[in-house]
C-alpha cells in the first residue's frame, strides 16, 4: 500500500463545523514495487501488424541495491544522498518511476515547483496511467496558485483510477475550502471507503478523510450519517484535537445532544495544550450545559 504524506490544518468556523482539511497530500510512493521502474509504453504507437511489440529496456539494469539507496535516503531525509540515489538510477534508467517521482518529490519540499514540474511531466510521458503522478502535478499547481490546473490533474488522478484515495482526498479538500460541500461528497465518499478499515488503527490519512466526510455531511444536513462517521473515528480513539472539536461542534450545534457533547468536550480539555482549543471547548461546554 501507498504510504500518505498528511498534514492537517484548521480552518475556524462557529456555527458551522470546524473543517479539517487534509493539506494536499504529495504521493511519495513509499511501497511502490521495485520493478515498477519500467515505463508503461501502453500508450504508445501499436507496431506494425505481425511485427513484434519491442520491450525497451535500460543499457543498464538498476539493481535492488540502487532502489534500497534511494529509499534509505528517503527515509532519514538525506538532501545529498537523494540527489546522488536519484542520478545514479536514472543515469541507468532514466525512466523510473521512484526514482523520477522521488525527485520531483524533492524539489517540491525545496519550493522549486518549475523543476518539480518538469520532472513530473517528464515521469508522465512515460508513466501516463500512474495516478500518482498526477496527483502531484495537481498539487503543485496548486502550490503555484493555478486552482484550474490543480483540479484537472487530480480528476485525471481518478480517471485512471477511481479507487485512487490521495487524490480523492486532495480534490476534496479543494471544493471543500470554498465551501462547495455538494461536489465534495462524491471523492470522499470514495475515499472514505478506501480507508474505513484502517480507523480504528487511528491512522492520519483515515482519519482525516473520514473527518472531511463527516464536515461535507453535516453542511448538508445529514448529520446523523456524519454523528456515524464520528463515533466510528472515536472507535480507534482518536486524539486529535480538532477533530474532536468538530465532533463536539457537531453534537452542541446541529444535534442538540448534551451527555455526549460533554464527554467529548471533556476529552478535549484533558488532551488539548492548544489554549485556543481550550477556550472553544470552554465556549461549547457553556452552550452544551444550556441544551435540555
């Protein structure tokens, strides 16, 4: 499985559930298969009838050894062995998709989104059906401001798979900063159905789409469906703050519901260190003490 990079950030709103939106998620291809490196010629030229299909292959086989480099440099963030792990396996095969994306990977985290781009679109001339790719394109773009192009990339991301849960995330994540609930159902219902066995393991991503969920269901009035999706979070005994803010926010303001509101508003203020946390939560226990 694909390992997700995920931040979460808060976007304040009384009245309304608190959004806790996923920051876009870059797709480092963590559990990628070491011979995925090949380029995916699918979506070349068919040969000439009777004449054979011609596998292009490197000058220079890359070994486990070089992919093992490049993934331990990943891993302890090791800017000069990145750089030297990367050239080496693409001086033997300069298509490779790891490889490739890892650079691209780099240079983003660097703010060099012109060659993150490159290196990207050059991964994608030989890897057109990878939804990774173009969901990191998408977030580049959207690091450049350039929200158009953003979305069409993480459309293409599900195009080429549906069940692609990063870049559902990260499309809904877009519609769901402008408020456009509507639109944002559709890609986390998706994603959440990726990800709802991984819950009550308290995983980040899990979590975070699950939560989006829960926020686009509540501004459509279905909060039952989201209060679910909640309880189903708090199965895996999530502690993260905002989350449980939303959850809270959820029980005082659209559901009326006192003894449960207090027990989460109460979990709040034992793990919260945040002191704006602290005082949302003091602010909702008041007005869930004054529910019937």
């Amino acid at each position: 499985m694909k390992k997700y990079l995920v931040l979460l950030h808060l976007i304040a709103l009384f009245g309304l559930p608190m959004l806790t939106a996923t920051a876009m998620q870059f797709d480092d291809m963590e559990g990628v298969d070491e011979e995925v490196g090949a380029a995916d010629n699918s979506a070349a030229d068919a040969p000439d009838e009777g004449e054979p299909a011609e596998e292009i292959k490197p000058q220079v086989e890359v070994t486990k050894e070089d992919l093992n480099e490049l993934k331990d440099a990943k891993a302890k963030n090791l800017e000069p062995r990145i750089i030297t792990a990367t050239a080496k396996v693409l001086g033997r095969d300069p298509n490779n998709l790891l490889a490739l994306n890892t650079l691209a990977v780099f240079y983003f985290r660097e703010k060099k989104f012109g060659l993150a781009k490159i290196i990207l679109n050059r991964a994608l001339a030989a890897h057109p059906n990878e939804p990774a790719l173009h969901n990191n394109l998408g977030v580049v773009y959207l690091s450049e401001g350039d929200q158009r192009a953003a979305i069409k990339s993480l459309k293409k991301s599900l195009e080429v798979d549906s069940g692609y849960a990063i870049g559902a995330t990260n499309l809904a994540s877009i519609y769901l900063e402008y408020r456009d609930f509507n639109r944002a159902l559709a890609p986390l219902e998706s994603g959440y159905k990726i990800v709802k066995g991984t819950l009550r393991e308290g995983k980040a991503e899990a979590v975070g789409v699950a939560n989006n969920l829960a926020v686009a269901l509540s501004a459509q009035n279905q909060g039952s469906k989201a209060r679910d999706i909640y309880e189903e979070i708090m199965r895996g005994d999530s502690r993260n703050v905002t989350v449980l803010l939303n959850y809270a926010i959820l029980l005082v303001e659209r559901l009326k519901v006192k003894d449960e509101a207090l027990k989460v508003i109460s979990k709040i203020k034992f793990i919260a260190d945040n002191p704006k946390a602290i005082r949302q939560a003091e602010e909702l226990e008041k007005k869930a003490k004054s529910l019937d």
